[in-house]
C-alpha cells in the first residue's frame, strides 16, 4: 500500500496545512494521468518513489500519512486518485520523461529491464541464481576433466604401461645448495607425465618442435616466422657444432652408416629433421621419457616413410640402454635441464659416443653469480622449476666443466640468450588462439597451469635470470 500512498501525495492541494482536512485539488494534465494508471499496474517501487518524492518537493504537499493515513487501507485510495488524476494541477517534469526515454533506449529488451528490477527486490534470488551458475560451471569443468584423465588412462594402457599416478613434487632447490645434484623419487615418472599432457597441445599450436626458436643476433623479430625460428634453431646448432661439417664429410668418405642419438627427441622432430636433411647414409635414435611421445613420434615417422633411418625409444638418459661407443654424434636440445645429476648424464653422452664424435647440445642455465640471487629472482626461479618439472638449473660453466671431467676435449660455449627473446613471448600470444583455448580446457589444471607459468619465464629472461646456453664437445680418440 505504500505505492498507494506515494501517488496520493501527488493529489494533496497546496494550501492546505498538516493536519488540516479539505477536498482534492483538480488535476487537468492527462499525461500525469497516464503516467501514474502505468508505474500502479506495473508496481514499479523504485521510480514511484522518485517520482513522487519529486512531485511532493515542488509542490509542497502534506505527507499521505498526515492527510489521512487510516484512508490507504483500502482500494478506494486507488480509485479515487486514478479517477481525479486527469484533474490534476501538478505537472510532471520533463527532466522526469528524459530520464523514463533514456532508460527504455538503454535497455537491451523489456524482460532483462525487469528480471534486474527484480533481482534488485529480491537480492536473495540474485545469490541463488549466481550460486547455481557457479555450480553448473564447475561440475562442466570436472566432467571435461574427468574425461581428459580418462583418455590418458587409455592411451597408456594401450601402450602397455601402468596407470599408477605419480609421486609427490619434489622440494626444489636452488642453486648453491649442497643436495641439488641429488636424484629426486619420482622424477622421472613426473616429467614423463607432464610432456604425456602437454605435447599433444604443443603439436596443434607449434608443431612439431619442441624447443626455443633463433631468430636474430641483436634480440630483433623482423617478421621472422616462429616456426622457421625453431628450424634456425636446429641449423644453427648443426653448423656451430661442427656436426653439419662432420656428417658431409663422412658421407663423402662412404664408410659407413653414421649413428645420432637424439636424447630428450619429444615426439622426433629433430629426429625426423637430421634423417631428411643427410639422407639415407644417417639413421636417428630418439630417446623420450615420455610413452606418448615416443608413440606419436613413430606415427609420425611412419607417414613419412622414415622406419628405416629414424626410430624412437622410451629410456632414461642417464641409464641409456646402449653399448660403449655406439653412436657418433648425441644431439640434445632442450633437455639436460631436467637431469637431476648433470654430471652423469655428460658421463653418459661421453660413455655411448665413439671416439671423434661430437656432443652438440643447448639447454636452460641460469646466469652466473655474482651478481647475487635476489628475493625476486629466487622466487621466478622456484616456479619455473616447480611448473616445467626442474630439478634445478644450473650455469653454462658448470656444463663446459662436467663435460672436462668427463675426458671430452675441444669444449666450446655459447651464450644464445638474446637470440631467442621473443620466443617466449609469442608462446603467450599463442595461447590466445582459439585451439589453444580449448586444449587448455580440454587438458585440465596440469595444462593451465604450465601456461600460466608462461608469465615467469618472460620475467626471468627480462631480469637475465635465465640463460639459454650451447655446448659442443668432441670425444678423443684413442692413443
């Protein structure tokens, strides 16, 4: 009723005092008319109130409750002040119409206008519908996950593998510490499954390699494709390496099949990459931790009809299943920094390469100290490590000096840091392209998450923090 009791307000005349009884004022404009017959069918509470708080400011009208209160109860009221509106003395503001058109030509349509009136009354309904929006959303989010570990589960069981998740995340270290070069449990099983997550995604976005991109020497884009980056990348470290010289030479020389190891190959891109270029005098070995990679990389290799020079295995770099001086040369790219002791995977890469070959290879350093560590660096340094399953990183001198202990000689470093700085950043802008977006959502948090951690690499690289570091080695022949 008091709706009823603000459109009454509007009849109240003038002269008239509180407390003081006395007939209703004619009214003569029809437009009031028509306007209070509308908000009183339609109960619109918020704009009666305005209105008629307007309406009894200018003409300085007694309250309803003082000119008769006991009168509201019943539906008299509202009869009487619909029937005597059209003799109404009191006009509406035109400022009051400009403000009725504009909120009609703003709003979207006739039900969203009331369904926010209501929502506005019943600010109850508001929470519930907000609550049940929440709740649909989530239970979506964990259908899709739970399908997404259900096509993992499926594809490892394929593959003849055990389904038993991995263990704990290990305690991450920092450099100095006395414990870094310690083996972490699980480790393995961690960096096996994070790539059996991500490399599907990677495939679709960038292709099918796996690792930084070269673009130019002074840390420029100039409109280089990303992709051809990655290609330059490999180029570069064939030539710098003196892999590329040694390769032409023996094939030249025709005496025999040469061997490459290809340690940390993903789903064989490089692998595939070194058979095209040097022909079918050179066959490839692929090791991955990953079973899904070393299944999609033989996929892969079949449609190019490349069985017989290029191969893919599942195997530990730092137990690598094959005899002394086997293979001559051992490329990896991109994956010493998940070792947890450095030094026996060089004694590896040293053990299995024949006397005279090379060991080419780039990976994730940090910058020597000093400077010192600063709270921030160890902080972008912890969650780098903690999202791209690292045990730790350590410099590009410690690389050049385990592979001295390990007996190679003509050792050589490079520092490719500023050369490969807009990669980083057009991994970000990829993760805005439509697929992207959705293999985020279809790969679940573990996806998500290493995305996100996107954010501290380009931090780190912007603090030169982070080094990306070349090595080449040649192991003696024999006296």
């Amino acid at each position: 009723m008091h709706q009823l009791a603000f459109a009454h307000a509007w009849a109240v005349p003038k002269s008239h005092a509180p407390g003081k009884r006395g007939g209703l004022l004619r009214f003569t404009d029809d437009r009031l008319s028509r306007f209070a017959t509308h908000r009183l069918r339609c109960w619109n509470h918020r704009r009666i109130t305005r209105l008629a708080g307007y309406a009894q400011r200018r003409s300085s009208c007694v309250s309803a409750v003082e000119y008769g209160a006991p009168l509201l109860q019943t539906e008299l009221v509202a009869q009487s002040v619909l029937s005597t509106a059209n003799r109404a003395s009191v006009r509406v503001p035109a400022t009051e119409r400009t403000i009725n058109e504009r909120l009609s030509w703003n709003t979207l349509s006739t039900w969203t206008q009331n369904a926010r009136e209501r929502l506005r009354v019943h600010p109850g309904r508001a929470l519930s519908i907000a609550a049940i929006t929440i709740l649909a959303i989530a239970t979506l989010y964990r259908f899709i996950m739970a399908r997404r570990r259900t096509e993992y589960l499926l594809k490892r069981k394929a593959l003849g593998l055990d389904t038993t998740p991995a263990a704990a995340g290990p305690q991450w270290r920092l450099p100095g510490d006395e414990t870094k070069a310690t083996e972490s449990a699980g480790l393995a099983q961690r960096i096996a499954t994070f790539y059996d997550l991500q490399s599907e995604l990677w495939e679709q976005v960038w292709g099918e390699h796996m690792h930084h991109g070269f673009y130019n020497v002074d840390g420029t884009r100039d409109g280089k494709d990303d992709r051809q980056a990655q290609i330059d990348m490999m180029d570069r470290l064939l030539h710098y390496s003196g892999v590329d010289a040694s390769i032409r030479s023996a094939i030249g020389a025709g005496h025999r099949r040469l061997r490459v190891l290809d340690v940390g190959c993903g789903i064989g891109g490089a692998s595939r990459y070194i058979a095209l270029r040097y022909g079918a005098d050179v066959h490839v070995t692929g090791v991955t931790l990953s079973p899904v990679q070393a299944s999609r990389a033989q996929v892969l290799t079949r449609q190019l009809r490349l069985e017989d020079r290029v191969e893919t295995v599942v195997a530990d770099a730092l137990a690598l299943p094959f005899p002394d001086n086997a293979f001559d040369v051992i490329w990896s790219m991109e994956s010493a920094e998940h070792m947890p002791n450095k030094f026996r995977f060089m004694e590896e890469c040293a053990r299995v390469l024949r006397p005279g070959g090379i060991l080419a290879m780039t990976a994730w350093c940090h910058r020597r100290c000093p400077p010192p560590f600063t709270d921030a660096d160890r902080r972008i340094y912890r969650k780098v490590c903690a999202y791209y399953c690292i045990p730790f990183l350590c410099t590009l001198d410690e690389f050049e000096n385990y592979a001295w202990q390990c007996g190679l000689v003509d050792i050589e470093t490079a520092d490719w840091t500023r050369a490969t700085l807009p990669f980083w950043p057009a991994v970000a802008r990829s993760a805005l392209q439509r697929k992207a977006l959705l293999g985020l959502v279809e790969g679940g948090w573990p996806v998500i998450r290493s995305a996100l951690a996107i954010r501290w690499m380009i931090r780190g690289f912007r603090r030169n923090l982070f080094v990306i570091g070349a090595l080449r080695a040649v192991k003696p022949a024999p006296r």
